[in-house]
C-alpha cells in the first residue's frame, strides 16, 4: 500500500487521522495483555463494521512481544487512561505509538480487507503536532520538534490480531515533519482544504490574531502577526497546564460522581451528551431511575470556562490601537462553547464578544485540518521543483 500523505493529531482523548484526504479517528487508550490474554480475548470473527472497535495489535519493543487492545476496545481498562493523571509527553509516549501503529494497521485492512497475511505500507509524507508547552520546555522549538518527527521515520513493525483481520505488516515511512499545535491552525483559517484561499480570512488582515487551542490536558496559545502570519519568537507562544480539563472532570467523578462513572471517559461521553441542553439528568441502566447532576456539572464548568477564558485574554500584551481577533480552537473549546461565549457575552458585551472572538465550526478537527494542508501544499512544491529541474 502506498500513501503519499499521513497527517496525525494525538489528542489527550481522541486520535485524529487524515490519510490521502480519508478522515478516521479513535480514542486515545490502550491497555496491555499477556498473550494468554489477548488469545482469549475473542470468541468470534470481528465484522468490518466492528473493526476499529476491536483493534487488538503485537508490536516487539526492545526484544520482547508485547500485546494491546487500542482505542475503544480499550477504554474500560484501569489503566487505559493513566496519561491523564501527569503531563502527557507525546514525544515519548508510549499510548502516540501505540495507537499510531494501531491505526495503521486498521487502515490497510479497512482499505485493503482480502490481502495478505504479510503487507507493506509505504509513507512518503507523515506530518504530526506537539502541544505548545512540550515545545517551550526544550532549549529550542526545533530541537523537540525534531525529536517527535524522528519517532516515526524509518521501519516499524505491527501484527493485527483482531479475529479474520490477521495480518503482519511493515511500515516504512520516509519523510516526516512535526509542528507545532495552535500555531499551525492558522494554515486551516486562510486556506480550505483545496488550498484556496478563504474569503472569511479577510478579516485578519490588518489584525493580529490569538489562536487559544484548547485540549484535554493544556491549553495552548499562540499570537499571531496581521495576515495570519508566523508566531515570530517563543514570547508568542504561553501555554497554561495548571487546569486540566480531563483531570477537573477526573476530580469532579471522584469527588461527587463516582457511585455512577467507573471512569472519566464515562463522564467525558455522558457530558458530551448532554451539553447541548446543559441538563445532566443520568438514568441508571438497570432501575431506569433518574438522577439530576445537573447543579454540581454546570458549576464545574462554568468555573473552567472562566479560568480558560482569562487566560486566553490575558496571555498577550497589545499596543494602543491595534485590532485583535480571538480564534478559539481545539476539543474542549468545541464542547463547552456555549460556557464559554456566555462567559464573554457577560465580560466584554455580546457585541464585542460576538465581533472579536470566533469559534470556527468543527474547531477540534482545525489542527488536524491544518496539517493536511501544509502537507499536500509541500508535495505539490517538491512536484513542481522536480518537474521544473
């Protein structure tokens, strides 16, 4: 199999992938098993339409074989979401590869589902992103930067064990490229994904612009020149770890909910449920008795709206005079918009609110969106300096 352009975002709680243009994303957990374990793990062939659900992989790391269930299959293991609990370092993470390997593996045998029991998948072009903080720690951008492209460069090795998706295969990937997440989006606001240019990004033109990419673990921002240009130095760049909303939802099940949420993914998924309506009304499964939790959800996330909506205006200093836009992007800013402009509507004014904050559609998707566009934008540049020469 041959793949001209992989584009990855691991998220604290899903991974995104764009491969060729072709979306697919899962949840970022695995747990590992012995291999008695994952022998037994199923009783019957898995179905296409079950796959992802059911990624079971062996990968050998330092000379021993070792088994995992990635992605949903995954979630209810203790310690499918430790990640959560500590700074997540996606440039050692052991959870990145795993479900990178995973979704590889998935991949060729969505695409490719009566091949062989030994494959090869080519990769000219991967391209991945680091969260703003990780890349602030090193001594410089492009050192870490480095680090986290070189994980993925070269030979890798993954078995499907998933029940009628058996299969060995080889990855080789040639060429890779790590950027930097929230800074980058800003390809996703000036360009579509056909590379044109998009008449909404008029509006920056003669504006600066602060990109508050908020994720699961951190929150990421990155100001920008008029024009949606390059971040110019590291004092364009802050980045907020000390409230996490994965681990506020964590403190919040722990504290109040854990009669009812075995874990915080559970809490993640019933709030994502009902946010439209901001009425968490939980209905046991086996009773069908109700319960309201609507008071103690609310007030946490009011409070987290606040705290990240006063980072975000606070982070940068401007001048007398200079027009600023706020593009409020990533997984947490998509769920909890609603928090979040009704914090701004009651701080700034709705007018004001509403003319100088943006919150773009499918926002938790912009990264991942950026990416591909960089992406198809270089090999379109190496075709042309290849016919050209």
């Amino acid at each position: 199999m041959q793949i001209k352009r992989w584009v990855s975002d691991f998220g604290n709680s899903m991974c995104q992938h764009m491969v060729d243009g072709l979306y697919f994303e899962l949840p970022s957990a695995i747990a590992e098993l012995t291999a008695s374990e994952a022998d037994g793990l199923f009783s019957e062939a898995i179905s296409e339409e079950k796959l992802l659900k059911n990624l079971l992989i062996k990968v050998s790391m330092d000379g021993a074989e070792r088994y995992f269930k990635v992605g949903e299959k995954a979630q209810g293991y203790a310690l499918a979401n430790a990640h959560i609990d500590r700074l997540h370092d996606k440039s050692e993470s052991l959870t990145v590869m795993i479900t990178w390997l995973a979704s590889i593996a998935y991949f060729q045998a969505k695409k490719q589902p009566g091949s062989k029991e030994q494959e090869n998948v080519h990769i000219d072009y991967f391209l991945t992103l680091l969260p703003v903080w990780l890349v602030k720690r090193a001594d410089r951008f492009a050192s870490a930067l480095r680090k986290m492209a070189d994980r993925f460069v070269g030979e890798h090795q993954v078995t499907l064990l998933t029940p009628g998706w058996e299969r060995e295969i080889t990855v080789v990937v040639k060429d890779t490229v790590c950027r930097v997440e929230g800074e980058t989006a800003r390809f996703a606001l000036k360009y579509d994904l056909e590379l044109n240019l998009r008449e909404e990004a008029d509006v920056f033109k003669d504006a600066y612009a602060v990109i508050n990419d908020l994720g699961g673990q951190s929150q990421d921002l990155s100001k920008l020149p008029p024009g949606l240009g390059m971040a110019q130095d590291k004092d364009d760049f802050a980045s907020s770890t000390d409230q996490s909303y994965l681990h506020t939802l964590e403190l919040l099940r722990t504290s109040k909910l854990m009669t009812h949420f075995t874990d915080v993914r559970a809490l993640e998924a019933f709030i994502l449920e009902h946010v439209r309506k901001r009425e968490y009304i939980y209905m046991d499964p086996t009773t069908q008795e109700k319960t309201n939790f609507s008071e103690c959800i609310n007030r946490t996330l009011h409070n987290f709206a606040k705290v990240a909506m006063q980072k975000s205006l606070h982070a940068f200093q401007f001048a007398h005079g200079q027009k600023v836009y706020f593009v409020h992007i990533g997984g947490v800013n998509q769920v909890l918009q609603g928090y979040m402009q009704e914090y701004l509507d009651k701080t700034l004014g709705k007018e004001i609110a509403s003319q100088y904050h943006i919150f773009p559609e499918d926002s938790r998707k912009l990264n991942l969106y950026a990416g591909e566009i960089v992406a198809k934008s270089e090999l379109k540049r190496r075709e042309k300096a290849k016919a050209d020469a």
